[in-house]
C-alpha cells in the first residue's frame, strides 16, 4: 500500500529531490538519480496494488463481476464439451467398432468362399478333358491350349 504522509518544507533535507532549494533545482540529474533509485526497490507486484487505490470501488467491482462471469462461462463451455466428446467416442467405440469388426469378418468369409470356389472350378477342369469336334463327328480329347501360369481364381 502506499503511505501518505505529509512533509514540511522546513524539514526536508538539502539531499531531497522534493527540496525547494534553489541547488536542488538546478541539479536535477542528482535529484532524478535518487528517485529512479528509490523506485528501484519497488517491484511490480507492489505498483499493480497500488494501482487499486487508484480505480473507484464501482468500477473495481464491475470488472470482476465480468471477468468472474468470463471465466465461469469458459469453465462451463469447456465441461459441457468434454461431455459431449466423452459421449461420442465411447458411443463410436461401444458401436462402432464391433460394426467394423462384423463388417470385416463378412468379407473375409466372402472372401474364403470365393477362393474355395475358384478352386473347386480349377480341380474340375483339371479332371475333365475338354473334347472338342474334329473334322469328322467324332469327338476326341484335345489338348489344352497353353496360357501360361494363371493363379486360381482368375
């Protein structure tokens, strides 16, 4: 806080900036000195308090009823949010990932049947010459035209 008091121009001393000697007037760089070392010893904390006394009570208490009133509103903004993404993913989780997980092992099956399929029709050809007419009507056993290497299933 900041004390006030009340000062004697008989009793200050020569050294003193507030002095109304004519020396003190003169030498204002050693009067400025002693000030700027006075104010040295002052930290930041102790002029933002003393500012208080400067601002009206008024408007000291409307400023914290709205700042007071921010930060209540972003507390309880930021809550409700978090409710709302706690809510989400543990419904995408709870829901979600089985769906997946279902979905997935459905095409994989699918999958299966398709290759045990694709396999079954391999295996079948492999086991029945094809026959084809030749010039008379007779039917004979052709030879299977070379393709190359096909994987099973194509």
């Amino acid at each position: 806080m900041v004390k006030v008091e009340i000062v004697d121009e008989k009793e200050t001393s020569p050294n003193s900036p507030y002095a109304s000697s004519s020396s003190s007037r003169t030498s204002s760089s050693v009067s400025l000195s002693s000030v700027s070392s006075e104010l040295a010893d002052e930290s930041l904390i102790d002029r933002i308090a003393a500012l208080v006394d400067i601002v009206p009570p008024t408007t000291r208490y409307s400023i914290s009823t709205k700042v007071s009133k921010a930060t209540s509103f972003v507390f309880q903004t930021g809550r409700i949010l978090g409710n709302v993404a706690w809510v989400v993913a543990t419904s995408a989780l709870l829901v979600g990932l089985p769906l997946v997980l279902a979905l997935e092992d459905e095409a994989r099956i699918v999958q299966q049947e398709k290759e045990e399929l694709a396999r079954q029709q391999g295996a079948q050809t492999m086991m029945v010459p094809q026959l084809q007419p030749t010039g008379s009507n007779s039917i004979e056993p052709s030879k299977p035209k070379q393709q190359g290497i096909v994987p099973p299933g194509f």
